[in-house]
C-alpha cells in the first residue's frame, strides 16, 4: 500500500525560517574560516598544502556528494536525509573544534562537507517538492540566492570576530551548535515532501544529461553564480589593494551589489509572470551582459572605484536575480519523480563549473583588475543565450 506524505503547511516566511539556516551553514562553514587559515600550520604543526586541503576537499565533497545523497533522498525521504545529513555537520564541527593535529582536522572537516550535502541537496529538493508549480517559487529561489550573496562578506567578519574574542575552536563550536539548533527545529517542523516512493523512477543521471534545456538552465545558473563568485573573488583586490578602500568602505561597497539582488528578489515573480521562463533567462543574461560591457568600459576609461566597479555589479546583480529566479524549474521540469537526484546534479554542475572556470579567469585575467569579471560574465552570458536561441523548447 503507498504511503501518503501530509502536505506542506507553512507559509512562504515560515518556510524560509525552516530553511534558510541550512542553506546559509553549507557556506558559511568555508568563509567563516578564512581568517585564520594562515594560523591553522603553526596550530596543527602541519604545512600549509594540508590546510589547503581542508578548503579544497570541502567543496569538492559539498558538490560531489550531492550525487550520492540526491538519489538516497529519492529513496527514503528528504526528512532523513537532511537530518542525518544535519546531525553529521553538527557532531563534525564540534569534532573539529576537539582537534589538536591534521589529520583529525581533515577527516572531521570531510565528514563536515558531507554533511552539508546531503542537508542541502534534501533541502533544496523538497523545495522542488513544494513549490515547483507555485508562485513563490521564483521568490524563495531568487532570496536564496540574495541571502547567500551576504555570507562572503558577513562569514570572514564574523569568524575574525569570533577567533579574536574565544580562539579558533570557537568558530566551529558556534557552527555546531547553530546548525544543532536549526535541526532540531526541522526535526519539530518539517514534513516529509517526497513523492511517493513506489512511484518513483528509478532514471540515471542520463536523461539529465543529455536534455538540451537542462544544460541551458544549469549553464544559466552557473552563469549567474559564477558571476558573484568571480566579483567575491577579485573586489577586494581591486578596491582595496588597487582604489584604496579601507575595510568598511569595502565591506559597504560589496554589500550594495546583495542590497540591490534582495531588492530585486521583492518584484522578481511580477517579471517572471510577465517573461516566463526562458524570457526571464534571456533578460537575466542580458543584463549580466550588459553589466560587463559597462565594467570594460570602466576598466579602460577610468580608474577602479565605485562608479566604474560596483555600480556595473549592481546591473550584473540584477541579471543574477533575474536568472535564478527560474533556472532550477527550467532545468528540473522534466524530472520531478526523481527531484532528489536532479537537484542533486543541478547543484553538482555548477559548482564544479564555477570553481573551474570561475578560478580559470582570476588566474588567466589580471585578478587586480575588472578584466576577469568581464570574461566570465560575458562568456557565460553569450554560451546561455546562444543555448536559448538553439533549443526550439526554449525560445520565447
């Protein structure tokens, strides 16, 4: 006999308290502990390429790892997986926090990642559960994104605060406990979203892969995130090291390009029920294309500031909104009987691609400069709209 899962009670606000915490912990546990990284040699007696590592394999499991938890959760539920998923980044962090040499630090820093994967793939797959067909879709995935846009700029701060006032541990104690308390309110609150198990395809990744439009909505939205990561990436070089910005005057500057994506965020369903889909993915490409003829401009014509920096981010800000306001029910349409396992190489692709490519153009690019922001957002921007124009399905 199939079992029937109750239906999603809460309203669009409650829903984001639910889930807003384990969106933002998978990403504040990597900038949170920037600060000292530099330290984290002499504290471990290790060298400096193993405290790399902890940077490097936590995202490299955080999107590899969505794979193998995306189908599970198409199996058993998203409420096991991200609960367990949950508890394991908790009981790592305070594992964490308890190590005194390398190699602990490093299997608990893995078990970490892991950890928040699979509370993030069950996460972002119960949101597909729930708002696919809805309206509030393209809100609580544009606030997503404009509530993630503020943890590089808040997570180092914080962590530099928290390491000043209470020692290195305490960051992690306070990862540990904040992401103990978000659980066990989910473990109260949140209801099991997954379709029918009985009914639920037992597809591979193929037919993902090889569907044009979820090329041309991941691309998109590898387009659009790229574009931030590589902005996180090369301002402070550019107004701090080049303009001469202090560190408030940075920090302000890069919160405006988040303050105009969450204002955005308010009118983004009002755009997308006027452009649908695909017409909401080609603006969002525009603007960010437009963003980066004006960047260049202001790379050739004038010196790095605010005017001829941030205010084109600001124009790319919008795009972004624009963009991930739709490409995950662009790119996940066709696949909701197995919504665990889309979401899961959804999320996979673009994070390997804009830690590719993203990295690629800081390194290729002179990253004191616009340049490397120019060439990503623009590439991208083309490779999305090109696609669109391409898939007959698509076009608007």
């Amino acid at each position: 006999m199939s079992k029937k899962y109750p239906v999603w009670a809460y309203s669009l606000p409650a829903s984001l308290l639910l889930m807003a915490p384990i969106d933002i912990l998978a990403s504040l546990a990597m900038d949170i502990y920037l600060p000292i990284v530099p330290a984290m040699p002499g504290i471990l007696d290790t060298s400096a390429a193993v405290v790399q590592l902890t940077l490097s394999l936590y995202m490299v499991i955080l999107g590899l790892g969505q794979l193998i938890f995306g189908p599970i959760s198409d199996r058993i539920g998203r409420r096991p997986v991200l609960i367990g998923g949950g508890l394991l980044f908790a009981a790592a962090s305070f594992g964490i926090a308890a190590s005194s040499t390398a190699v602990p630090f490093l299997v608990f820093r893995c078990l970490q990642a892991a950890g928040a994967s699979a509370a993030l793939v069950a996460m972002f797959a119960t949101v597909r559960d729930i708002f696919a067909d809805r309206p509030e879709g393209v809100t609580i995935y544009s606030l997503f994104s404009s509530m993630l846009a503020f943890v590089p700029a808040i997570g180092p701060v914080a962590g530099a605060l928290i390491a000043d006032a209470y020692g290195w541990r305490a960051i992690f104690v306070t990862l540990g406990l904040v992401s103990a308390l978000a659980i066990l309110h989910s473990v109260f609150r949140w209801s099991e979203t997954c379709p029918d198990r009985t009914a639920v395809s037992h597809r591979s990744f193929l037919p993902m892969l090889r569907g044009p439009s979820f090329w041309t909505y991941t691309l998109g939205f590898s387009a659009a995130m790229g574009t931030f990561f590589v902005f996180v990436s090369t301002a402070p070089r550019v107004l701090i090291d080049t303009a001469g910005y202090s560190e408030m005057e940075f920090s302000l500057s890069f919160a405006s390009a988040a303050v105009v994506m969450i204002v955005t965020t308010r009118f983004a369903r009002y755009f997308v029920a006027a452009w649908g889909i695909p017409g909401s993915l080609a603006r969002g490409m525009a603007t960010i294309l437009s963003g980066a003829v004006l960047l260049s401009l202001g790379q050739m014509f004038g010196s790095p500031s605010f005017l001829t920096f941030v205010v084109p981010m600001w124009v790319m800000a919008i795009g972004i909104v624009f963009a991930v306001s739709v490409t995950a029910n662009g790119a996940l349409a066709d696949f909701g009987d197995i919504a665990g396992s889309a979401v899961a190489l959804y999320f996979c692709i673009q994070s390997l691609f804009v830690g590719i490519v993203g990295t690629l153009m800081v390194i290729v690019f002179d990253g004191d400069t616009a340049w490397p922001l120019v060439a990503y957002a623009a590439f991208m921007a083309l490779v999305v709209l090109i696609a669109l124009a391409l898939n007959p399905k698509d076009r608007k």
